[in-house]
C-alpha cells in the first residue's frame, strides 16, 4: 500500500466516523469538560502514533500531524492548537490509530470541539454506544460480579443513555450526556489489568436491548443499595413523567449486603464546624432531631438545638455537608460528646438496587426478571 493511498484511506475512514456519530444513534457524545471561554484554559493530548485533525464544517481540508502529544486551548471564542490559532468553531482530533489519552485515561473513538451559547468551550468524546456501555460498567459495576448481573446493568446503563440522548435532541444540546456521577461515571478504556470477560459478553449479549415506557427509552436510574426503602412513598419526585419508578413494593434482597446498614459518630467540636459554613451564629450544639419525614421514611428535615435559638435544614443538605452519611434514611441523636447517625441504604433509593440485584442473581432470577421487579411496566425494546 503507498503512502500516499494509506493516508487518504484514514482521511476517509476518519471522516466517515465522523458524520455517521452525528447521525447515527449507536453513538454517544459524552462531555469531559467544559471551560469559560474568558478564561485561559487548556486541554493536553496524547497518541502513540500521532493524530489527525479533522476540519468538519462542510470543507474538506484536513491537517495532520505526526506529534505524539497537542495541545488545545481556548481564547476567546478561538481554539488553539499548540499555540496556533485554530478559526474552525466545530472540530474534531482523531489518533491516527489506537487510543487517545487525555487527563490520565485513555479514550476510544474520537474528541470534538465546539462552543456553546453560554460562553463555554466544550471536549466532547464521540464513542460507539457498546464501547461507552463497557466503559461505564467498569466504573459502576463491582469487580468479580457475574454475568447475569451485568446483564442487568449493561441494560439499564443504554436505557438512561438513550433517554438522555433523546433529552440532547430536544434541547438542542450538542452533547448527550456528562462524564460523571451526575449521570454516569465513565473514565474512558484504561489500560489497567483486570478480567472484564463479565462485562464484555453482558456488553454483547445485551446488545442493543433498553427499556421502554410509552414507546420511549426510561431514566433508567440505580443505586448501590436501597436500605428496602419502598419508592413509590418518597417526596420530591415527580412520578407522573417517570412511573416506571415509582415501584409500591420494597426490595428486601439487598439486606444481606453490608452496605444495608451503617453508623458513623461526629464528635460535637467536628459536629459545630461543619453546620459553622450554614449557620455562623450556632455557638453551641445541645441537641439534634428529626422533625419531619416523608411517608417512605426519608429524612425531610432536621433540627439542631443551639445555645439560644434552634436551627433546621434540610435532609439532603444534610446530606450534602457530611460525606460519611450514605443516604437519606436515617436517625440522628446527640450521644454524650458525640452525634450518633445510623441509616439504611447507599444512594438515592431510586430504581435499580445494585446489591439487591445481585442477591438476586444468587437466588437464581434471570437478569430480566431482576429488572421487571424494580422498573414496574416497562418494556423490553431493541435497536435496529
């Protein structure tokens, strides 16, 4: 093959990519990061073989490089390529082959540029859906679990994908989905050492497959363990737009885990200090309790008893300021010098029960079974 055929062939290859994830809906944009463009910010790469730089506005220039290492910065509303300024708004950066590396982890596919109205500079990782399934169950599933139970998570994973694809579309936002556990956690494809035979075959014996309510892909959302808390009771979620949530029966599965219950114990001076960032005037803390929760048990507000005057806040702010409390069913109480919190669960109490699912698979359910139980009327969809 001559050199000059090799490289229009990976031009070709390149760009083909390109258009068909803008069309295509076995492909998923995950925003990495996001940067004010007044501010100078900058992105580094790293390929083993080099990088192609694809110029995808509509005009077919294209610019290589043989650098194993670039780097992008924004100014303005310009991007930079290794100091040079770079007039296309929308772009994309391809290795020449392999994986591209960014911030530690490696990536497949490709990353694209672009600027949003608010005065952002978008990195977006354009990567095929099972690829991006895989990916996210290394990071959510646990180590050494079956396959059966990731069959379940491979499931639930491309359902709250392909709703948050369908969510892009209508708000015209040029990425589907974020990189983090505001979503899903998804760290791209390290070269770490692990046997990921389970989540590999669950990847594509699943192939394709999702839930659906309404002719629609579900938010299909999980936890770590759901304490048997019974979802349809729990306050502030809307279950007219998701009903498939709103399961009226508990899941008892997950008590075996060790995860179903905890207790942790703040002492009164680390106590103060951290309430100290919301309540500046709480000299003293001389007592703490629960003063309201929702029909499910979770906590809806709490009251801290201080040396002249009382104090309240909410439960998941409560949440938010103490990092050792695992969910929003618990019990709090002033014990000598210390306050004393014990609680049930590991997460939002939501949807699936990862540890629930697991006992489950140990009590012989198939992984659909599992997911009927904890998303009620949905239905199993498929891609074409």
């Amino acid at each position: 093959m001559t050199s000059r055929y090799k490289w229009t062939r990976i031009l070709f290859l390149s760009c083909t990519i390109f258009f068909s994830c803008t069309i295509n809906p076995f492909w998923v944009r995950v925003l990495l990061d996001e940067c004010d463009t007044r501010a100078n910010n900058e992105w580094v790469f790293t390929s083993e073989h080099g990088f192609i730089i694809a110029d995808l506005d509509g005009v077919s220039k294209k610019i290589y490089t043989n650098k194993t290492k670039l780097s992008v910065s924004v100014h303005g509303s310009f991007f930079y390529v290794d100091g040079k300024r770079f007039v296309k708004k929308q772009w994309a950066l391809f290795p020449k082959q392999g994986l591209l590396e960014w911030n530690g982890n490696f990536y497949k596919g490709a990353f694209t540029f672009c600027f949003q109205k608010n005065k952002k500079a978008l990195l977006i990782n354009l990567v095929d859906l099972q690829d991006y399934i895989f990916a996210v169950l290394r990071s959510e599933s646990w180590p050494g679990w079956p396959l059966e139970v990731n069959k379940v998570f491979a499931v639930i994973t491309r359902s709250y994908v392909m709703s948050k694809v369908q969510e892009a579309k209508r708000l015209k936002r040029p990425y589907h989905i974020k990189n983090t556990k505001i979503h899903q956690t998804y760290n791209g494809h390290t070269f770490e050492k692990r046997n990921d035979k389970a989540l590999q075959l669950a990847v594509k014996y699943t192939k394709g497959l999702f839930l659906a309510y309404d002719g629609k892909p579900i938010v299909a959302m999980f936890d770590s363990c759901c304490g048997g808390i019974t979802p349809s009771k729990m306050d502030g979620v809307d279950f007219k737009k998701a009903p498939y949530l709103a399961r009226d029966y508990p899941c008892k599965h997950c008590k075996r885990c060790r995860l179903y219950s905890w207790e942790v114990e703040y002492s009164i001076d680390e106590w103060t200090q951290l309430l100290k960032k919301m309540f500046p005037d709480l000299k003293k803390v001389r007592g703490i309790w629960v003063a309201k929760r929702d029909d499910a048990g979770l906590i809806q507000e709490v009251v801290i008893k201080g040396a002249k005057k009382n104090f309240s806040l909410s439960g998941k702010k409560l949440y938010s300021l103490l990092d050792a409390v695992k969910s929003f069913y618990f019990s709090v109480h002033k014990k000598g010098r210390n306050i004393v919190l014990k609680g049930r669960g590991y997460g939002h109490h939501l949807g699936l029960c990862q540890w629930g699912a697991r006992e489950m698979v140990r009590d012989k359910w198939g992984y659909k079974k599992i997911i009927q139980f904890y998303y009620p009327n949905v239905s199993f969809a498929k891609l074409a």
